[in-house]
C-alpha cells in the first residue's frame, strides 16, 4: 500500500513539503516539513522530519519554537516560580519513575507517553496540555480517564479529589456495592474495618475512605 499522501497539508505551524523516502522503525513514512514560526515569532524557513502519526495525532506542530512561545507565555520560565502545569507533570513523572516519591508502589506499573517521560520532555507536556486540556485549573491535577492505560495523548484530564476517586472505583464499584460499603461503614467504620471492606470489595483503602468521608459517591444512600 502507497498510504497517504500528505504533500502540502498543514499541520499547526507545520506544511508538509515532501515524502522524506525515510521510514521509521515501525515502518511509518517520514515527511520533509518547513516551518517558519508563529504568526507572533515567525522567523526563517527550518526543515524538520515528522513521522505520520505524530503529524495526524497533532503531537508535533512546529519545530520546537511553538513549545518554547508557550513556554513563556504562560509563565513556567520564570525563575524560582514552579507554574501548576510544571507541578503536574514534575508529580507525574515523580511517583511513576522514582522509588522514593511517596506511594510509588501504586503507580509503578503505570507507564507515561515516551516524549513527556525525560528531562527535557515537559515543554512536549505543555503543549499538548494547552492545546487540549487549557490551563490546569485551581483545585484539579493531572488524572487518566481509562486508569488501565498509561498518562498519554487522549488519556489525560484535570480532575479533583473527588472525581479521581470516582474514576478509581468506576471498573470495579456499583451502587449496589457503594450502598452494602456504607451500610457497613455504618456498623463499624474503625480503620480496621475499612481495611477490611477494601479486601472484601477489592478496591484501594483510600477508595473506601473517600466514601467514608463524603469525597465521592455522595448520591448513593
């Protein structure tokens, strides 16, 4: 199959001059792009390599000055001054990478979008997130819709408390089973029991605590 000819289409800041008769390691076409800025930092014509996916999925709009006018516009360059967004993705990758982040053990397994995931990789996080998500808003962070898949384009949300611990039970909680939990947090809510309903029912300690305390399921029962 020839595939798809992207000759002359635009993408973000991107156009596309030519198939490059490169190949990727998974066999994608890599094409011969110019970019010549931003309508507010336009600067000389630069030839950059994309891979289809990354042009079709949105992942690369320009050759880096996009990521770094975004960069400054909204504040994260500024020195000794961390911006929300820098916290997220500082935390995100903190509690998937480092043993010694608080509560790794959960968040091991739990892999991060290759581009994000380096020391480099947080302006690639930002404009994603502005393009897609806006600017973390007060009170949210950085939470995967589908929890069985990893932190990546089309998984990532803000969120609260309350509404992560909701997308923590949704695969595994009912409001059949959220009203039997409180009944028998009614009887007995010590921290041994509550260790005890989180066996029975197969969820998080923290999951029977956000329904204990109110922070989530709060129109059942």
């Amino acid at each position: 199959m020839r595939g798809k000819d992207l000759t002359g289409k635009t993408y973000g800041f991107i156009t596309v001059i030519r198939d490059s008769l490169q190949r990727a390691t998974n066999r994608q076409k890599i094409w011969e792009c110019s970019c010549k800025g931003t309508p507010k930092n336009p600067h000389q014509e630069k030839l950059v390599y994309i891979r289809t996916d990354n042009l079709e999925r949105g992942l690369t709009k320009s050759c880096g000055c996009y990521k770094k006018e975004l960069h400054t516009k909204h504040g994260h360059g500024v020195p000794g001054k961390n911006s929300l967004e820098y916290g997220s993705w500082k935390s995100m990758r903190g509690r998937c990478n480092n043993p010694n982040f608080s509560h790794h053990k959960y968040w091991a397994d739990v892999d991060i979008y290759p581009e994000w995931d380096h020391a480099e990789g947080f302006p690639a996080f930002l404009e994603y997130v502005m393009e897609h998500l806006g600017p973390r808003p007060k009170g949210k962070t950085i939470d995967r819709i589908d929890r069985t898949k990893p932190y990546e384009p089309g998984n990532i949300r803000w969120a609260n408390p309350a509404e992560q611990a909701r997308n923590r039970s949704t695969t595994k909680l009912t409001e059949i089973k959220v009203q039997a939990i409180k009944n028998r947090l009614q009887d007995d809510a010590t921290v041994h029991s509550r260790k005890h309903i989180s066996r029975v029912y197969g969820v998080h300690f923290n999951t029977i605590n956000d329904i204990f305390f109110g922070r989530t399921w709060k129109d059942v029962g």
